[in-house]
C-alpha cells in the first residue's frame, strides 16, 4: 500500500506541481513586468542625463588640457620664434658683412646692417631688432632709437641687474643665449615688464645681435586666438562654449551681448560657485534658469583652468533632452509588451511539453522504482554475501542513548547465536579481552569529542567456543554528530601470518647476528696472533736471561710493562667483541656517531688490511639518539658488503672505502663509499631482498643488507639509500656503490 502511495506521488505530482508553478511565476512575471517598465523608465531618465553630463565632462576636459599643454608650450614656442628671428637676423648682418668688408669701412657697413634690421618688425609689431658691442654701446634699437650711440653698460633693470655687464659675461663663453630681463614698452616708459629674449654674438664687429617679447603681450596674443576660436565653435544641437575670468567676467560666448558682463549678476545661480573657484578646479556641475534661451533648467559643466585663471564651460538644455527620454520610454513599452506577449506563447507551449515530459517522465520513473526496488534487493543479498565470506560486519551507534544495530554478519564473527542483550558498548565490553577495553574507549571517545575517525584493533573472547579472536573495527562520525556508522573484520589468520613473519625476521637478525659472530672470531684470532707472540716471546727472554744471570731490575720491568700493555689491548679487543654481541634493551640512548663508527672499524680491521682495503674516514662529531648495537651491526654488513666487492676485483690498484658523516636538513646523513664499480643496473633496485645474492652459496647468505634495511628502517625509524656513484679522490676518478643511511636526531 505505502509503495502504491509513493508511486502515485511520483506520477501526479510533477504535472500538479508544474501547474501550480505555472500560475505563480505567471502573477510574479505580470507584477514584475510592471515594476520593470517603471524601473527602467526611471532608469532612462537617469542614464541620459548622466550620458549628457559624461559627454560635456568630456568635451570641456579635453579642451582645458589642451589649454594647459598650450599655456605650458608657450614659453618654449616663443623661445623658438625669438631664436629664429635673431638667426634669420644675423643671417642679414652677416651677408652684409662678407658682401661689403673689402669694399667699405666699418661705419658703412655698421650703417647698412641697421637699415636692414630696423624696419624689420614681428610678433604682431612688437618685435624689434637690437644690437650692442660687448661694452655695452647701443647700436641699433629700432623701438627706443634715443639709445642708439649711447652706453648702457650701468643699465640696472627692475631686479637689480646690469643687463649688458651680465650679457658680456655669458657671451664671453658661448655665442648665444636665451635671456629674461625687465624693459620699458614703447606705449609705457615709467613702468617695466619682463620680456624673454634670445642673443647671438657678432663675431665680426664684437658685437651681439637680440631681440625679444614681453611676457604678458605674448599670452594676451594667444588668449585672444583661444577667445576667437572657442566662439565660433559649435557642436551637437547647437552648443556651445562660455569662457569667463575668475570673476565671472564673460570672455567669450555665444551672446555677444553678455559679453564683459558679470555672469554671476546676469544670471541667477552662479555668483555662489564664482565665490570660491576652487569649487571649479575638478571641474562642477551647475543647473539653472537661462532666460537667453527661454530654458527653465540648463545644465552646464565649469571647469576652472588655474594656469590661465579662466572658467571654461557648456551645457545642456534639459526640455531638448526629454523629448529624447520620452521617445526611449514609449519604445522601451512597447518593447516590454512584445516581450510579454512572447513570454506568456513561450510559456504556455514550454507547460504543454513540461506536462508531456512529465508524465512521460512519470512513467518511466515508476518503471525504475520497481525495477531499483529489485537491485537494492539482489546488492543487499550480494553485499551480505560479500560481509560473510570478507569476515566483515557493519554496526551504527546512537551516541545519545548508547544503543547499537549489529549486522547478521557481526554475530557471526563473534559466535553468538542469540542475543540475550541490546547491543551496546557496555555489552561488547563484557566480550572483549580487558586489556584492550582502554584503547577501544579512547578512541570512540575521540571520534565522539575530537570528530576523528574511531579506529581500534581489540581481542573478542567468543562465548561460543571460548576462542579468543582479534578485531579491527573502524568507524566515523555521522553529518548530524548523533551516529557513529562503521565496520568490523576479523583479523584473525591475518594477526596470526603478522606474527609469524615477525618470528622469521627475528630469526633472520639472529643468522645475520651469528654470521657476524663467525666472522668477529675470525677477526680476533687475526688480531691476538700477533700480541700473543709478543707475550711469549717476552716472557721467553726474560727466562733466557735470567738463567744466564744477566737479568736486572731494569729490563724485568720494561718487559713486565710489554706484558701489560700487550694483555690489555687484547681485553680491550674481547671488550668491544662483547659489547656488541651482549643482549641489550630497546631504549634509545644518546651516542657519538664518531665513537660508533670507531668501534666498528675496530672489530672488523684486521680482514680490510689483510685484503689490502684502505678505509678513509670523514667523520664529523655528530651526536643523536637511538641504538648503539643495531646501528654497528648496519654498518657492518655494509662494509662487509663493500669488502667482498672490492674481493672480487684484481683490476683495482688501489682499493678505497671512504666513510662520511653530516648533517642535511636536521638529519644524521652516514655514507659508504666504494670504488669497487658499482651495483649491476638490472639488479640494483632488489639488493635489499632477502635471500637475494650473486655471490657462491659459501660466501653469502643473502640477508646481509635485508636485515640492514630492516634494522634501519624498522628500528633505527630512518631509511637508507643505494646508487652507483662516481667520485674523485687524489685527484683520480673512481665509481662504485654508494650507500646512504638517514637518520633522525632523536
């Protein structure tokens, strides 16, 4: 009944839906449409303005940089007008001069250059031509022609200058040169003004050739070009632009009429931007009444230019806008209805396929419900198969009353047939081995506390059998923090291979520690061979000379002193032998790897030198924490290793082991380096196996550098390394296997 329910729900409830989502978006869609137009109308209104504003912004600004660049430019385009005005000059005088020198006298010649150069005028009239000799004679002036003949070397200027003293100076050490100074106008004799002027030396006659421009006439002159230009332009509905001074004085406009008016006085609104122009130096917005235009509202854009103290601005009419505005709103209705017209077309064909789909969709989803019903059916049968022969059983915990659900698959792990009990944790700890019920409870705490995953290997005693079983059970945190959703596998056979291959390894170390102790004999009979026949032979001696009575206290204890010191070396040599071999905890303890390294090479020496094998040592002072014995016993099978390659090769001369100790990213770094070329490529990567050697049977059992890897890896918690490596030594080129240990400092 509740699967025909669900069905139904599934087949109707798509097309109700639609439906009724339908006629809601469609009362949404009408409101919205409405709000829309009266948005966008708005919208329209905004835009244009500030489209216009954006468009006159940009039209003033670009016209006052140009006035600014050309303020800036000014200077330099007089400077280059006088300049060219004096070399045009000179070019005058000085054809003059190589016309006429052999022909007439200095005077002559003086005279024709000035009636050359003094009709001659610029700038609008108001450049003239003047010429001095270097002491400061007037030659030619041709606005002020009273000073001709006259000196002026004295001549101070506004500023305190003496013009001619100062120009014979500079001309003294170049030939020209541009100058500011202060002079009379013709039109104005009582008063100075600043003029900027150029001069050329005359090399013929001592004398230099100027001429110049008064400052403020210069910069009237081009404002008056600005003036006449800006008023003739027009742009875009007849607009134009209004120039005024900081005052509000009209320079330019497009109503000649207000023209050296105040425009703060002709027209309202303006007088309180005009009081502080520094309102104007970003450039302002001003609307207002223009009762030229008949317009009840303008908008105009004044800048300030600072460099030229002009206001410089356009408008716009806001009545010859609105009709713009209300064009783009009539369109923009018109527009909206189309769109909603077409919408409600759309819609109605999209419902009528929505409603198709669905039922289409309707039925195939009841089709897959039955048929996923039967799957889900089949993958429990299969997953509860696959949980039976895995030994794996899935368990969920309600945190809040510390209830469980146990799979049929769990039960059977633990031998229980029958639950007498609900299961709970309290219930599986009546099951569970004691000394693992701490480690179990920490970690569900965890994962309930910390949200850490539950992770815990434990011993169950099956009430079954009585047999005792290992568990590993894991587990994690449900989204909502009030279940705990995990597995259980029996872990038993695995447990059991652990140990047993644990057992293996112990007795690999054991064979490795044995082949060792055979060959630690082998070293000590080498090594107590010699101090033995010192000790007989000694003691030998001594009776000889005894018997033959030509023993005295002197030489009894010289040789009693060999004695010792030859019995000492060899209990130092049965020391290090049993201090490596004598079983010792697991505890780290600190050492110097230096002192290490030494007794190592104390116990295996003897077999190096007898096979002609130098070790050189690069042993730095290192001291670490960790295990003395283990860390002997790696080097040893290493060196050993090493040994037995460098056995192998009659080719080599001189047969090398360099050891070297340092230190590299906070790790112990130990090298052994051989020059006995090297590990064969096609085996190098399986020389840490067990069992795996190329020597004959009778040299090498093949667990050598297995339990090396082992010690290092396992015990000494490092790594260790192998490649083939080249190296120089003395100046010489070697290759052969280098070994790499890394070890940690503590």
């Amino acid at each position: 009944m509740k699967e025909r329910t669900l069905v139904n729900i599934i087949k109707y409830s798509p097309s109700i839906f639609i439906l009724f989502l339908t006629i809601v978006i469609s009362i949404l869609v009408y409101k919205e449409h409405k709000s829309n137009i009266e948005a966008e109308k708005n919208l329209i209104i905004t835009t244009q303005i500030e489209d216009e504003k954006d468009e006159i912004q940009l039209w003033i600004d670009s016209i006052a940089q140009s006035m600014i660049m050309m303020k800036e430019n000014t200077e330099n385009d007089l400077k280059n007008d006088l300049r060219n005005q004096v070399h045009n000059a000179y070019e005058i005088a000085y054809r003059i001069f190589n016309k006429y020198k052999n022909k007439k006298t200095k005077e002559e010649i003086t005279d024709i250059i000035k009636a050359s150069l003094r009709s001659i005028r610029n700038n609008e009239g108001r450049g003239y031509f003047f010429i001095y000799e270097m002491d400061g004679t007037n030659i030619l002036n041709s606005d002020f022609p009273e000073i001709e003949g006259k000196s002026l070397w004295n001549y101070k200027d506004l500023k305190g200058v003496l013009l001619l003293q100062e120009m014979n100076k500079i001309l003294s050490q170049k030939s020209e040169t541009f100058y500011d100074w202060y002079w009379h106008k013709s039109t104005d004799k009582k008063k100075e003004y600043k003029k900027v002027g150029f001069f050329k030396k005359f090399e013929p006659y001592d004398w230099f050739i100027g001429t110049g421009e008064y400052i403020d006439d210069f910069e009237d002159s081009i404002k008056n070009k600005i003036l006449n230009y800006v008023r003739k332009i027009r742009y875009k509905d007849d607009r134009y632009i209004f120039i005024t001074n900081d005052k509000g004085k009209v320079l330019s406009h497009k109503y000649e009429k207000l023209i050296g008016l105040d425009i703060t006085k002709s027209i309202e609104g303006f007088k309180q931007h005009y009081e502080n122009k520094e309102m104007f130096a970003n450039g302002k917005f001003i609307e207002y009444a223009f009762k030229e235009e008949n317009v009840n509202k303008k908008i105009s854009y004044a800048r300030w230019i600072k460099e030229w103290n002009w206001v410089i601005g356009t408008g716009f009419n806001f009545d010859k806008i609105n009709d713009k505005i209300i064009e783009r709103q009539n369109h923009l209705e018109i527009k909206y209805n189309e769109y909603l017209k077409e919408t409600i077309i759309l819609s109605s064909i999209l419902i009528l396929i929505l409603l198709i789909v669905s039922h289409i969709i309707s039925r195939y989803v009841e089709k897959s419900f039955y048929k996923y019903k039967s799957s889900l059916e089949e993958k429990h049968k299969t997953l509860v198969k696959a949980q039976r022969t895995a030994s794996i059983g899935d368990w969920k915990l309600d945190i809040k009353n510390q209830e469980a659900y146990w799979s049929d698959e769990i039960l059977n792990i633990l031998g229980i047939d029958e639950l007498k009990e609900k299961p709970s944790p309290a219930f599986l700890k009546k099951l569970m081995h004691p000394d693992d019920w701490e480690t179990f409870e920490t970690s569900l705490n965890n994962t309930i506390n910390k949200k850490s995953d539950h992770a815990c290997v434990y011993r169950i005693i099956r009430p079954k059998d009585k047999n005792t079983i290992w568990i590993d059970c894991r587990g994690q945190l449900s989204e909502d923090n009030q279940k705990i959703y995990g597995t259980v596998q029996d872990i038993t056979k695995r447990k059991l291979l652990e140990d047993e291959k644990d057992q293996k390894e112990a007795l690999l170390f054991q064979q490795s520690k044995l082949a060792s102790m055979g060959e630690m004999l082998g070293n000590i009979a080498h090594q107590w061979r010699q101090p033995l026949s010192l000790i007989t032979s000694t003691a030998t001696g001594t009776q000889v000379q005894n018997e033959l009575g030509i023993l005295d206290s002197k030489t009894i204890n010289k040789n009693l002193q060999n004695i010792t010191e030859t019995a000492k070396y060899l209990s130092q040599t049965i020391e290090d032998f049993r201090s490596f071999f004598k079983p010792k905890d697991d505890e780290f303890s600190e050492f110097s790897v230096k002192d290490i390294i030494s007794r190592t090479l104390n116990l295996i020496n003897v077999q190096f030198k007898s096979k002609n094998i130098i070790i050189i040592e690069d042993i730095e002072d290192i001291r670490i924490l960790s295990l003395e014995n283990e860390l002997v016993q790696a080097l040893i099978n290493i060196l050993n290793n090493a040994r037995d390659a460098l056995s192998e090769r009659v080719d080599v001369n001189q047969k090398l082991i360099l050891i070297k100790t340092y230190v590299e990213k906070e790790k112990l770094i130990i090298e052994v380096q051989d020059n006995g070329g090297g590990i064969p490529k096609n085996i190098l990567n399986r020389v840490f196996e067990p069992y795996f050697t190329t020597k004959h049977q009778t040299h090498g059992t093949g667990i050598g550098l297995y339990m090396t890897q082992q010690i290092v890896d396992k015990l000494l918690k490092g790594s260790i390394r192998v490649k083939n490596k080249d190296f120089v030594f003395k100046t010489k080129s070697y290759h052969g296997a280098n070994f790499k240990i890394i070890l940690p400092f503590k």
